[in-house]
C-alpha cells in the first residue's frame, strides 16, 4: 500500500508501467537499442565515436537509468513543478543544438555505392601533418574515402586531442540532450504518485 506522505521507490518504478514511465524506458534504451540498428538510423540515434562507440552506449543507458532514480531523490512533489519542467526542457533543447553542431562538424558520411550503404565515421578538427602534406585542399571525405574509415587511419588524418575534443562534444551534447528527456519524462512519474 502507498504512503500517504512520502512513496517509496518501489512504488516509483512500479509506476513507471503508465505512459510517462514507459516513454523514459524508451528514450533510456535508445543509446543501448541504436547497436542493433542498420547504420545510418544506427548513426542518427547515437553518434559515431569510433572504438569506444560500444562503451559509450553502456554509459549512456546507465546516466539514463540513474537519471530515474536521483528524479526520485532529488524532488518533493508539486513543488514547482512547471518551472523545473521548463527549466529541464529548455536544457535540453540548447543540449539538442549543441549536438546537431557537433554532429555537423565531427560526423562524416561516407557512402559505400557498391554496397548501397553509407558508414558514418567522427572526425577531428586539426589535420595531422601526414593528412596536411598528403591531401592539402581535400576534403575530410576525400581523405577518408582515399585512406579508409578504420580507427586506425582517422587516427592518422586528425590529432588525438582534435579527436577526443570532436568526440567529447558530441557524446557530451548527446547526454545534455538525452538524459534531461529521461528526467522529465521520470518526474512525470514521480508526480504522478
């Protein structure tokens, strides 16, 4: 039986069988189910960002799945919730163009005409010095189609640290957008009870 004060966490995620619950369950398995997509809707719904790709998911989903439960902790019910709605919401809607920004400046489609597929590869923003003296005036896509799209030649196109940078922006803007959906839709839950 629910109590009248305080819900117990049991109860929280027992609720998450309503619409708001199974919609934070969707959005948190998005990172987790992209591995299982062919790879265009597969790059769209989680960004490339080469070998760690796999690890990155898994620590998404888990931010995803904590996100629920510090939505439990952190809030009293019906204390200003429109606020902290729309303060969540508009967080994720910059996060959102942040990552569309990053998408724009660190992804590359490359399309694979024999196979009538396309890979989707992240880059850096600073060539090599191999990549400078070897494709000067080429374009990433040139490069990438000229070398391959293995982590090991876009590791010698771009610096490291232009690629850890590309790749932080992008998984940090992904995260900034996501998981504050997850919290929306998991205080929803929370003020449902």
């Amino acid at each position: 039986m629910q109590s009248s004060t305080q819900p117990s966490l049991l109860d929280y995620y027992k609720n998450f069988k309503s619409i708001c619950g199974a919609l934070a369950a969707i959005v948190s398995a998005i990172p987790l189910a992209s591995a299982l997509l062919p790879s265009e809707p597969s790059a769209y719904s989680f960004p490339p960002v080469g070998d760690i790709t796999m690890p990155a998911r898994l620590g998404v989903f888990v931010l995803a799945a904590a996100a629920t439960f510090v939505c439990f902790y952190s809030t009293r019910p019906k204390s200003g919730v429109a606020r902290k709605f729309v303060l969540i919401a508009s967080l994720s809607l910059m996060a959102f163009f942040c990552y569309l920004l990053s998408y724009h400046h660190f992804v590359r489609r490359i399309d694979e005409h024999a196979t009538n597929s396309a890979l989707f590869v992240s880059v850096g923003y600073e060539r090599t010095v191999f990549a400078t003296q070897t494709f000067d005036g080429e374009t990433d896509w040139d490069m990438l189609r000229a070398r391959g799209t293995s982590e090991e030649e876009v590791s010698r196109l771009w610096t490291s640290r232009s690629l850890d940078i590309g790749r932080l922006c992008l998984i940090a803007s992904y995260c900034g957008f996501l998981l504050p959906i997850v919290a929306i839709l998991s205080l929803g839950v929370r003020y449902q009870l």
